[in-house]
C-alpha cells in the first residue's frame, strides 16, 4: 500500500510539472540578484543603465523573459534559459539558441551599442539581467536526460515536486534567503575573488556552476527540512556571485559617460483596466474599480473593471509578497485603484503581477 501511494505520488506530481515549466531562479531570487547588482555599481553606471531601460526596475528588468514566456510572439526566447550538457561533456559553441551563446550574443552587441537602436539596448539589457541570473541556478546548464531536473520528481517534506523548482524557488522560500543575508558572504571576499567573480566569461561560469551538480542530486526522492537548511548557503553564494557578475558586466557596457536617453517617455502612461490589452509589455498605470478579490494559499488575485471571469486585467500578489500589504488585500474591495506594473498576457489574460502595497492607490 505504501508503494501504491508513492506510485500515485509522483504520478500525480509528473502530471502537474508536465503542466508548467520552471524558469530559472524564482521572482525572489531574481530580485536579489538585481537588488545586489545594484547595490554595487557606481551610481554613473545605474543612472546610464535606468536610462536605457526607461520606467522599466531593475526588479522588472530581472523578471521579464519570465513573465512574458507565455505571449507567442517571444516563444523562440524559451529554448535561451538554459542549455543541457550531459555528464562528462562540456559545452560546444552553438546557434544561439541555449543560454551561454545568447548571453555571448547579447553582450557582444552591447558592447557596440553605439550602432544600435535604443530599443534594442533596452530588449538586450531584459535578457541579460535575466539569463546571467539564470546562468547561476546550477540546473539551468544541467543535464538533459531529466531536463535540467524538472524531471527529477520527489517529495519535500512529504509533498510533491521536483529537483528544478526546488533549487527554484523552495529553498530561497523555506529558508528565508534575503539580499542582506547574501551580502554577508560579499564582505568576506577579497577584492580579487570579486574581480575574479567580475572576470570569467559565461563558459567559464558554466565549467564552475555544473561543478555543483553531482551534490545538489539527492540520494533517493525524498529530500527534508535538512537538505534545505544544508543547501541555503550554496544558493546564497550563487545568487550573490550572480549579482556580482551581472554588476561588472553592466559596469564593463554601461560606465562609461553615453547621452542617449530612451525614446520612451520619461512619464507612465494613466489608463483604464478596458484598455489593458492594449499595453501588454508596457508599464503603465491602471485605473478601475475592484470587482472581487480572491485569496489562495499560493496566490491571490484583484480582479479590475469587471467581475470574474469578464474582467479585463487582474492583479496578482504571490503568498510570498502577500505579507507586505499589511491591510490585507480584501481592504481594495469596491474601491476605486490605480495599480502600476508592467502588463502582461497569462493564457489569454491580462495581469499585472506586484509585490508592493506602494504600487496600490485608493482614489
């Protein structure tokens, strides 16, 4: 009978993981990495940076290839997550299409960005803060026979999952993994390990990410509270390494003094939530009544202009963020809101996914 449930188990954990993809680090661990980038570049490098990516974050910057993975017209991006390089084998130049030639790709053309339009600065810098960030989750220059491990199916603490998402997401989640906590280790580097951190081209970090790989696969499918507190410092290093290599790339491209400004207004643009579909890719800010809001233990949503399921924009606040709006979100119930974010398209809907109770307004 205990065999039987196991069965069912991952049976129904293979079901689910079939239905999504994981993607690199989570929203959390992307935000660190900026968070500490940007905590360590010149102030001359972050204003020639913000502006190029115009009232895009570094937060948002971070996030982007993840959040627009759905839209059809950024499908060919998918395959730049990630490249698989089975045991014993190392990698081979390609086609651009795995994550250390596209990182290769992009940052050969930002360092010629004076021939380049200040759209494409901006597309490039989305994909580089997201693929080094990626580069540096272990599993994402793994093997393909499980799929960088997404096929690893096991339990945590007896619920279903897989090796990817958790190095993903749970261990960052579980351990309460922050930016501060991850630069305690950047005080203990010398000056020449954070150069050295700085130097090494995108193989080089390939060769010494997979390094990490035989430990990070536990011995049987079921891993405790004990793999996740032993592997917390691991996924602090490597996303403080990330923010590390993403700040001395920016710094290498982005330092120097450069007049261009964006093309795009300097101002967000005040719409309403029945125009939302409209803006997709665009920050802007959103201006509609709440028709309902619905809380979940994983998610929560805020529907605007209309009720479910004929609402033309949903906002979205993860369990993880759900903390920071201290009111609850039920309090934006029947009001009138302004919500700013970047839109984006989920299975044919609009959303706008936030983090920050400053992103809310009451009218």
């Amino acid at each position: 009978m205990k065999s039987y449930r196991m069965i069912k188990l991952f049976l129904t954990a293979s079901l689910f993981f079939s239905l999504t993809t994981c993607f690199g680090w989570g929203r959390s661990g992307h935000h660190i990495i900026a968070e500490i980038a940007r905590s360590l570049m010149s102030r001359s490098t972050i204003d020639n940076v913000k502006a190029y990516l115009g009232a895009t974050t570094f937060e948002e910057a971070s996030v982007w290839m993840d959040e627009m993975r759905s839209e059809g017209k950024y499908e060919y991006m998918k395959p730049w997550h990630y490249i698989n390089i089975e045991k014993g084998g190392q990698y081979a130049a390609g086609s651009g299409d795995n994550i250390v030639d596209r990182l290769n790709i992009v940052y050969n053309e930002l360092r010629n960005k004076q021939q380049l339009g200040t759209e494409t600065i901006h597309t490039d810098l989305l994909i580089l803060f997201h693929l080094i960030g990626d580069l540096f989750q272990p599993l994402h220059v793994g093997y393909g026979v499980d799929r960088g491990g997404n096929t690893f199916l096991l339990t945590v603490n007896g619920k279903p999952s897989n090796l990817h998402a958790v190095w993903d997401n749970e261990i960052i989640e579980d351990e309460h993994i922050t930016t501060a906590g991850c630069l305690e280790y950047y005080k203990n580097l010398s000056p020449a390990a954070v150069s050295d951190i700085g130097n090494m081209d995108f193989v080089g970090w390939t060769t010494e990410n997979r390094k990490l790989l035989d430990e990070m696969y536990p011995q049987g499918h079921q891993i405790d509270d004990a793999y996740l507190q032993n592997n917390k410092v691991v996924v602090e290093k490597q996303l403080l390494f990330a923010g590390v290599k993403l700040a001395a790339t920016l710094t290498t491209l982005f330092n120097a003094s450069d007049d261009r400004a964006m093309a795009a207004p300097s101002t967000i643009e005040k719409i309403d939530a029945a125009e939302a579909e409209k803006y997709i890719g665009k920050r802007v800010t959103v201006c509609s009544t709440v028709f309902g809001v619905k809380e979940l233990p994983a998610i929560n949503f805020i529907n605007l202009g209309a009720r479910y399921p004929d609402s033309p924009l949903t906002i979205v606040v993860f369990a993880e963020d759900k903390a920071n709006f201290k009111d609850g979100l039920a309090v934006y119930d029947g009001r009138h809101i302004c919500v700013t974010g970047t839109i984006k398209e989920y299975k044919g809907k609009t959303e706008i996914i936030i983090s920050d109770p400053k992103d809310i307004s009451v009218e």
